[in-house]
C-alpha cells in the first residue's frame, strides 16, 4: 500500500503561495475589464447576448491560461487581451 506523507515541503508552499498570488492577479484584471470587453463584443456581434458571454468566456479562458507568462510591453492588459 502506497503511504502518503501529510507535511508540506517547501517547495508545496512556495507554489501554493504563487497559485494563489496568481488567482487574485487575474481576478483583479478579470473585473477591472470584463464589462468593456464584453461591452465591446455585445456591439460587434449584433447585441446577441449569448455569443458576446461566449466570447468573453473565451477570451479570458486564454488569457488565464497565458497570465503566468505574460510580460509587460508598455500596452494595456485590454490590448493584450484583444489581440
């Protein structure tokens, strides 16, 4: 039977720590731009609602995926996210 050990090592820590610091980054961005890109796409899509839901979810769906490696370049997150 395989044992498993109940301490955290360092190493748990220190990624339970980034994860976290990670998740509260990306919250912040989530809600200081949601209502504009969302805004933004409800127009270009004719103000059909689901699509322009569909839309944002996807795009924050790749930048979340992305957010660990993003690199500031002098833009705004907004540029970032709608490229």
């Amino acid at each position: 039977m395989l044992k498993l050990e109940n301490k955290q090592t360092t190493a748990d820590i220190a990624t339970i720590t980034e994860q976290s610091r990670l998740r509260a980054s990306f919250g912040f961005m989530y809600r200081s731009y949601s209502n504009k890109i969302y805004n933004y796409f409800l127009y270009r899509v004719g103000y059909r609602t689901a699509v322009a839901e569909d839309l944002l979810q996807e795009t924050f769906i790749r930048a979340y995926q992305k957010f660990p490696s993003y690199q500031d370049r002098g833009f705004s997150y907004f540029t970032y996210l709608m490229k």
